[in-house]
C-alpha cells in the first residue's frame, strides 16, 4: 500500500503536464509546449499574425475565442498562480518563436494606464522575448480606462500621456519596438510612440499577443 502511494505521488511529480490546462501530455512535448487539446482550441498560426495600420504590429493571434479568455485570465491580479505564469510564459515563447526581428531592435513595454492596479503583462512579455528592453516611457498622468471608450475619445484621453528618456540624440535608438499585451484600435501605442519619436527614437513598431479583430475595434 505504501509503496503503491509512493509511486503515484512520484508519478504527479514527474508526469509532464500542459502549462496551460495543466492537463497530461499525450505526447512528448518541450516543456513550453502546450498540449494537442490546447493548440487546437487556440488555433494559433505558427508565424503569427502581423499588419500595418495604424502601425506596423506583430502578434501571436487574434483576440478571440480561447485565447481571449486565456488572456483575459492571465491579466487578473488574483489569477497570478503557478499555472497562469506557465500559461504567459508558454504564450510568450510561442510569440518569440513566430517573431523575425533585427538584430539591433530594442523592446520597450508600454506603461500601464489603470488609476488601480498595473498591467504587469507588456513588462513580462518584453523580459520573456529574452531580447534587449529598455524603460523608456513613462507615464505623466493616469487616464481614464480606455475600455468603454471610441476611436476618438480613446486618441484624446491619451494626448500628452507619456514622456519618454533620453532627449540626447547620442543615445537615440533607431529600431525600437513597442510591447503591450493587446492591440485594439492603437490608440496608445500611438500616442507611445509620438513620444518617442519626439525624444529622437525610431519606432519600427509593435508586438503584441492579441489583436482585436477589425469588426470588435471602437470606432
């Protein structure tokens, strides 16, 4: 009795498991992996998906179905366990995978917004692409919660939002590239670059997660 005990707790020890439903494995898997179930309820392409307006963005899919609700579990403070963290990191890796970037490109995360509370997320994402980052924007006021916000409202309550560092043409970078967990109408990531631009940064544009399909965007 003992030692079958024994053997079953080594097996919930070693038995690889799905870092995101914490499911088994069926398969060998890399460890970032997530399971056969998981991949087909995210349907996540391989290369990712990318476009040009309202600037040139990269990300891992749209911002839909499974991987909404992933996102949307992943961002709440009081679903930050082991599991949620595997989940982003596994996300993270997914998007790196499916990334082609410079080799002089530079991440820097978007600061959040929120009066309560800070979305943690741009900053892991931009540490977990395991590429260079820098901190370069700030935020010079709170905002209002850009959620239940148009087009326009959302593009005035983020005029003159951030600031950014250095000003010294000597330390300008020339290819940076925007971090945020969500792209919706781009209205932040926008004024974050204006920023940017205005301290002597080049922006080449912006990696996401999550892009909100064109028929779901605030007009």
């Amino acid at each position: 009795m003992h030692r079958a005990f024994l053997t079953f707790a080594q097996t919930l020890l070693i038995e690889p498991r799905c870092p995101i439903c914490d499911g088994p494995w069926q398969e060998p898997q890399a460890p970032t992996s997530p399971c056969g179930q998981c991949r087909d309820a995210l349907q996540l392409p391989p290369e990712g998906i990318k476009g040009l307006e309202p600037l040139r963005w990269c990300a891992l899919g749209p911002y839909e179905g499974a991987l909404r609700q992933l996102l949307l579990k992943v961002r709440q403070p009081t679903k930050q366990n082991a599991l949620s963290q595997n989940a982003l990191a596994t996300l993270v890796q997914m998007l790196s995978d499916s990334l082609s970037l410079p080799s002089a490109a530079v991440l820097v995360p978007i600061p959040s917004w929120k009066r309560q509370g800070i979305n943690p997320l741009p900053q892991r994402i931009a540490m977990g692409l395991d590429r260079p980052t820098a901190d370069l924007l700030q935020r010079t006021r709170v905002g209002l919660s850009q959620h239940h916000l148009n087009r326009s409202q959302r593009q005035t309550n983020l005029i003159g939002a951030f600031r950014a560092s250095p000003h010294n043409p000597a330390t300008a970078l020339t290819s940076v590239w925007l971090v945020d967990d969500i792209l919706t109408t781009g209205a932040t990531a926008l004024a974050a670059r204006q920023a940017l631009e205005e301290a002597g940064h080049g922006v080449a544009g912006l990696i996401c997660l999550g892009r909100t399909p064109a028929r779901q965007r605030r007009r």
